[in-house]
C-alpha cells in the first residue's frame, strides 16, 4: 500500500503523502490506539522551510497505555519514519517507492501497534507508535516531536527505538542495534533474546547515527536505539520496490521487537548507560577524526618591501582529530602534507611540507547535531621538506631547522559527516633566507572532509 503508485513517493507536499499520512492513521483507529490530548485525531502538525517555501508535515502518533499502575507514567517510544523522495517529473514521472526506506519500518511500526493492543498484559510501560514526517529532508518529524512536543513530558519518555530500513534480513545477514549500548544493560539483554529466537546482531553500538530519527531522542538525554537491517539495499532509488524486500525476515524482526520491548516495558528501571549519562554533561567530551583535503592559492608577502608575490595553486591533504567539549567547543589537529608557493618576475617559488594545524571551533549554530557553523581560529606549525625558488634547489635544513609558524582564520560547517570551511593561513615566521628581508606566507584554502 505505501509504496504503490498513487502514493507518490510520499513526498513532501505530495498528494500521495497525505494519502500515506491517512492509511497509517486508520490502521492506529482500526488497532485501538488512544490519541494524546491536544493532537487532532492522530495527528502532530507542524512547517518547516524548505528553501523559500513554507511545507506543511504531519507526524502521525498514538499510544497504548501500560498495565502497571507503578510505571504507566512512563513511555518506550517506537518510531518510523514514513516519508520518502516523492518523485521526478522525468520522462513522464519516476517514482521513488521507498519500500525498504522507509515503509518496511512503517509495516513493522503498525504490526508492533497491533500486537501490543491484543496483549495489553505484555506491557508495563506505555507504548507511543509514531510515524514520522520530514526525516528524509533533516529529521524534522522526531526533532518536533522533541522540541515541539506537547504531549507528554520528554523526562518520562525512557527510551526510543526507531525501525528505519529493516526489509533485507537474508540479504545483510542479521540486524544492527545501533545506539543499544546507550541503555544500561541494553546490549546483554538484546543478544540474550535475539540468540533464543536465532536471529543474528551483526553490530552494537553505543553512538548515535546522525541520519535517523533517534538522533534528537540521544541528544535529549533518551537512550535511542537504530533497528536496521543494512545497506545491501536499494534504497534511494527508483528500483526499491515492494517485491525486493525479505518478507520473512521482517516478520522475524518483529517478533523480536514484540519480545524485546515487552521484556523492557516491564523491568522495574530504564537507565541510560554510564557512558551515554557523562555524554549528557554540558561539558562532556566526545573524540572523533576523518580525513581532509584542501586546495586554495599562496602567496608571500615583502611587507617591508610593499611588494607581494602573485599566487599559485596549493593543495593540502591529510587526517584530522577532534574533541569536543560539549556542544559549543570543538578542538580540532590537522596532520597534513602541504604543496604550496607563490610566482614573481625571478621564478616560481615552490616547496612541500607537513603542517600541523591546531584550531578552535566556536559552534555559532547546530541542528541537534545533524549540522553546524563555526567560527575557526588557530594556528599552525609547518616543517618543509623540500623546494625549489626558480632552478635552485632548497635546502631548509640550514635556513629554517626550527620549522614555521603561522595562525588560522576562517568558517566552517558540518552536515552529518561532511565538513566544509574557508581558511585563511598567514606565517608570523620570516622565512627570508638573508638578513634585512622580510618573507611572510599567505594563503586561503577551501576544505572538505569526512568524519569518520
């Protein structure tokens, strides 16, 4: 049904996603769901911006209340995201059915819904099923349901899981548990179940992906956990289509689901992890590190002279580390080889180096974590190895032994693992290799890298 034609890809501002945003909300009415006061029916309307437009989306959410009057208070949320591309007008229309992403998540949300309302004893806690809008174009759905939320109390939400992706069982050979290990006890427990009813956990975790919807329950304080299937899959395009997807496997999933959380829904506490609670600090660190490339031009400068050389093409490339104080500081170390020089009437000047960057990320603006924007300042510490002005070759072992320094300036952001700034480098050390000049390097550079 969500994948075929008149759903359009349940695009947003689509036709076909309303029909989509209707079909979840009367399996809800048809199971038994209760809606939360002040939703209309099932629904959680909010906008968002999308370039100039305004977009209206609609997060679809009901609950089963739990059987012990000591934790009914309490909530598990289980969530999938039910939007998807939508479709290209290109010879015609192409449609993007989504079925692995995200309606095998969204078939498993609704069966987990009507297990539970024929088992109401098999769950302590309560249980919020919710489909979520817009997490193809940023997780808005579950980042509303967070930061708009009006329903019910983000501190007695205990934990969340998120079905994203999970129709190729046999294809990927077994499911990830990702951000499990934010749950105390959570990964012992999982592996427990999941061996007794012999499906396989390929991975455990204790991050939280960037690109799903648990990422704003993690960044809130909730454990939050990732049910996927893999990557063997054809999502994000035309050919993800309703007959690909491992129906079998999918009906195994959910049955652990059913177990799992029924297990979890009664245990008498939910606590995240040690390690997740110390991430929750406003303070606390987090370590990560990728690769960068960069290309800009150089010059150097005769500031006594007033007289600067014209730029070349340079290019950088090497491996970055970052630690994190909370969510506002970012230090980050670039190890990189640098090729770098400047042109005058004498010659072509160039040289090779490594350089070792140090810079302060000031965060001026995040996403929850899926982006930010930073200022950038620094400096650097550079070790030639070897270079040539014109037809002589250079010897730095005997000019400059100590090597170079300079500072940093520049912008930044990150969009999930990607990064991207401006940088502008400028040498405090003269690197004149006579007496009674002064030489300083310039040089802007564009960077790209990827965080692993």
């Amino acid at each position: 049904m969500l994948t075929a034609d008149e759903m359009e890809g349940r695009g947003l501002g689509t036709e076909g996603k309303v029909l989509a945003k209707n079909y979840i909300a009367g399996c809800f009415r048809e199971i038994g769901l209760q809606t939360f006061d002040g939703l209309d029916e099932y629904f959680q309307h909010f906008e968002l911006r999308i370039s100039l437009a305004i977009v209206k989306a609609t997060n679809v959410v009901g609950y089963l209340e739990g059987s012990d009057p000591a934790l009914r208070d309490e909530y598990i949320v289980i969530g999938a995201h039910y939007d998807h591309l939508g479709y290209r007008p290109v010879n015609g229309r192409v449609v993007y059915p989504g079925a692995d992403d995200n309606a095998s998540g969204t078939a498993m949300l609704i069966e987990l819904a009507r297990f539970f309302a024929k088992n109401p004893g098999m769950m302590g806690r309560s249980i919020i099923f919710i489909a979520f809008d817009a997490e193809e174009s940023g997780l808005h759905g579950s980042e509303w349901f967070i930061s708009g939320n009006r329903v019910v109390g983000t501190e007695n939400v205990k934990l969340m899981f998120s079905l994203d992706m999970v129709g190729m069982l046999e294809a990927n050979r077994g499911i990830d548990l990702r951000g499990i290990s934010t749950l105390e006890n959570g990964t012992q427990l999982a592996e427990k179940m999941a061996s007794a009813q012999n499906l396989a956990i390929r991975r455990t975790t204790a991050d939280l992906p960037v690109r799903t919807d648990t990422y704003p329950f993690g960044i809130a304080g909730i454990p939050s956990v990732h049910i996927f299937t893999g990557m063997e899959s054809p999502y994000h395009s035309p050919e993800d289509t309703w007959d690909l997807l491992d129906y079998r496997g999918m009906a195994r999933i959910t049955l652990f689901m059913f177990s799992f959380v029924s297990r979890l829904s009664g245990l008498p506490e939910l606590n995240p992890s040690r390690r997740f609670a110390r991430l929750q600090h406003p303070w606390a660190l987090r370590f990560n590190a990728g690769l960068l490339g960069q290309a800009g031009s150089t010059y150097h400068e005769y500031p006594d002279d007033f007289y600067r050389a014209n730029n070349v093409f340079a290019f950088s490339s090497g491996i970055f580390f970052q630690m994190h104080l909370g969510y506002r500081l970012t230090f980050q170390q670039d190890a990189m080889f640098d090729y770098n020089g400047s042109r005058s009437p004498e010659g072509t000047f160039r040289r090779s180096s490594l350089i070792f960057p140090l810079n302060l990320h000031v965060n001026l603006a995040s996403s929850r974590g899926i982006g930010r924007f930073y200022s950038i300042t620094g400096g650097y510490f550079r070790h030639n190895l070897r270079g040539r002005d014109g037809a002589e070759e250079l010897d730095f072992s005997t000019t400059h032994p100590g090597g170079e320094w300079g500072v940093n300036l520049g912008f930044g952001g990150e969009i999930n693992r990607i990064q991207m700034a401006t940088v502008w480098r400028r040498g405090i050390t003269n690197i004149a290799a006579t007496n009674g000049t002064r030489i300083v390097e310039n040089g802007v550079y564009f960077s790209l890298g990827y965080i692993f």
